[in-house]
C-alpha cells in the first residue's frame, strides 16, 4: 500500500486544483475518482464554453451559512490570480460584456485538458475509476479504500495518506458520478450536514399560456414572495420553455423558491421592463392614453420591444383586448395591463431537481471548518474544497471560483499540516 502526503478524493474543478497547487508544493499526491472520465461537469458547464470565473466575485454572491469563511478563500485565491493560473497552463481567458470570463476557445475542453496536463506536471498521481466508499484514520494515517479490486485476491484497493482532502462535490448531476458519497465519508468523522437541495435547475409549470412561448428569451426581473414578503429579487436573462422557465435569471431564483416554507405562501412574479420602473411605465401609458388615444393597446405594448407572442400572451394574462384603442382603456384595464407588465405571475409547480441542477445548496457545515484553512475542526488532517460544503453561488462563473479558491486553501492548509 502506498503512502501520500496528500489524497484529494473526486477529480472535478475543485479537486484537479487542489492536488495541482499540493503537487506544485513538493508533495506527493494521489488523486482519485470514482469514473473512469473525469471533468465531466467542467465539460458541460457555460454551454460547454465553461464559465471559468467572474469580473468581480465577493462572498455576496454565495449562499452559506458562513460568509465570513468564503471570503477568507477568495482573499486567499483572487479571480485576477486565477486568470493568471489558467493563462500560465496556458489557457488564455477573454472578458464578456456580461463579466464572465470564458476560455477564447469557447471550449471547456481545453480548460479540462490544461488542468489534467499541469496536474500531472505537478507529479499527481491519478488513479481512475477508484471510487473512494469509506475512510478510517489512526492517529498519524488515513486509510482510503476504493470499490475498485487491486490488493491481492481480487480485494479492494487501500491508499494511505497523511491527509485527505475531499472534493467529491454535492448530489447535482447524478449521471456524472455526484451520488452524496463524500457526505458521508464526512458524517463518518462527525460532520453534520445543511440540509440539501438542487440548486440553479429549471423551473417547471402548468401554465399553459407561458409554456406555449417555448424558446422566446427576455431580460427580466424576477422576484419572489414569501408569506406576503418580497424574499428575493433577481435580473438577468429569462427562457421560456417546454416545461416552464430557465435561463440564469430563472436558475439564480430556483435555489430560494426550492428553500421557501412552502406553508406560507409562496409567488414568484415577473418584470418585464427589468430596467424601468412600474411608475413610469404608469406615467407613459398614461401620457399615450391621451396623446395617441387613436392607438391600438397591442401597438403601444409593441413599442416596448417585446417578442410579439410575448406581448399577446401578456395581454390575454391582463384580458385586454389587443384591438382596443387606447382611448377607451378604463382605469381597472390599466391597472390590469400594468400588473401583467410589471408583476406578472408566474405559476410554480416544481422544479428539474438534482438532474439538471448546476450545484448542490447546502452540505458540510461551515461552523466546523476552520476558517482560513478549510481543515475539519473535527478531525485533524481532513480538509474540504467545493461543493461538498455549505457554500452555493449563482450563474456567472462563481462556483468555479469557489472552487479554484477554495481548492488552493485546502492544498497550501494540507502542505502546512504535512510539513
């Protein structure tokens, strides 16, 4: 059985960093993965562009439940540093206009390909598919053993290592190998977990008047009502679908509609004109009204710049006739067209879960993480990087952030704690 400074459990965006700055450190490292194709959520992610990281990324763009430690790791692992790391592997980045940073490629393959080259630059050692079950640890060792046979007789594998860092990731995606195993590697030394949920997946409807706008994409501002109580407001790009909405405006809001005490009432409502607010659209409506009475309602609507079938399905919504002058508009009718405009509901009746969810809200409890070092308060040597922990960030390139920040925290700690 061979003996590793560092063993980093599950290969992904979080892991391939953490074993890439261990091994930069002199360390030797062994890292596994339950599949025997690794990356697989890199691949996928930003439309297969990968999304690699943001403009501006602060602890405000997370959920968790420790705020306080996310901002430590992004201190410690700037985006300015990660767009240095990728352009030293030989990944060059270029800035959107949205603030997103993509690979110039516009392929997530080359950023899976230079991380697993530099990995093994670094003298990793990756071991696939070695699905890691369950790890015990003596007072100076941890014992990992693999599902896959390789001791004598057709046993399954054991790896020894001074310290362990997991990065299995949370439940999304199931199909690429996210199954909750590294939860409860971590309840097995005491861990306790936030209750978990999907997180940034599509939303779903019975609506059928949204349903029929399959395809058609607005700027929106979503906001959603909890007991009576605005709870959350997101903006950002919106996708009518099939099945109801998605888009990052629709993905960012999933996580609090999924979280919401469902007993007090819950509403999501839609604006339209994310940028105006609903008293102007008021004063313009009423200024048409009796300047441009001549006008039709569906063509005062249309100078707004809406999709056309966006526009009908707006006026059905408000029961306005879309032939109706603007002049005969009464009062109630207004006030019906404004709320359709500005407050529109949009019917909820659950979500695409885990399958199609970006990331996984909740995990490891923070509290019992150190701070400025991602190592277990509870048992010496195990350190955290990703989404196996209480930490979420919505569309934009900030879980990988996260998971670049947080995967160096945990191989400079580990190094330290080796040393």
């Amino acid at each position: 059985m061979n003996n590793y400074d560092i063993a980093v459990v599950g290969a992904g965006a979080a892991g391939l960093m953490t074993a890439i700055q261990a091994g930069r450190l002199g360390l030797k490292v062994l890292l596994l993965d339950g599949r025997d194709k690794i990356g697989a959520k890199i691949l996928m992610s930003g439309g297969t562009r990968c999304n690699v990281t943001n403009r501006e990324v602060s602890e405000k763009d997370f959920e968790t439940g420790a705020p306080h430690t996310v901002r430590a790791a992004l201190k410690a692992f700037t985006p300015e540093q990660t767009i240095a790391f990728f352009s030293e592997i030989g990944v060059e980045l270029k800035l959107e206009p949205t603030g997103k940073y993509f690979p110039v490629t516009d392929s997530a393959q080359t950023v899976l390909d230079a991380l697993v080259a530099e990995a093994r630059r670094a003298g990793v050692e990756l071991l696939t598919p070695h699905k890691i079950q369950h790890i015990t640890c003596d007072e100076k060792v941890f014992t990992l053993f693999s599902d896959s046979p390789g001791g004598a007789g057709g046993a399954a594998s054991r790896f020894a290592a001074k310290t362990v860092v997991l990065t299995t990731g949370g439940l999304s995606f199931p199909t690429t190998g996210s199954d909750g195993t590294g939860y409860k590697i971590a309840q097995s030394f005491g861990h306790t977990l936030v209750p978990t949920t999907a997180s940034l997946t599509p939303l779903t409807t019975a609506d059928s008047v949204w349903r029929s706008l399959s395809g058609i994409t607005v700027p929106i501002r979503l906001s959603l009502w909890v007991g009576g109580k605005k709870e959350h407001s997101v903006e950002g790009s919106f996708l009518f679908t099939h099945f109801g909405y998605s888009g990052p405006a629709a993905l960012d809001i999933s996580r609090h509609w999924i979280r919401a005490d469902k007993s007090k009432g819950v509403r999501l409502e839609a604006s339209f004109f994310p940028t105006v607010t609903e008293e102007e659209i008021a004063h313009q409506l009423m200024a048409a009204t009796g300047q441009e009475g001549n006008r039709t309602v569906r063509a005062w609507a249309d100078r707004g710049g809406l999709p056309a079938r966006l526009t009908e399905a707006i006026l059905y919504k408000a029961d306005i006739d879309s032939g109706k002058y603007l002049a005969y508009l009464k009062k109630e009718e207004r006030a019906r067209l404004l709320a359709a405009l500005c407050r529109a509901e949009l019917p909820v009746n659950g979500d695409m879960g885990y399958a199609k969810a970006e990331v996984t809200a909740g995990g490891v409890n923070l509290d019992e993480v150190h701070r400025t070092t991602l190592e277990s308060k509870l048992r010496p040597g195990l350190f955290f990087a990703g989404e196996i922990v209480d930490v979420d960030g919505r569309i934009g390139g900030f879980n990988f952030q996260w998971a670049w920040s947080s995967g160096t925290v945990a191989a400079r700690s580990a190094a330290k704690a080796v040393c």
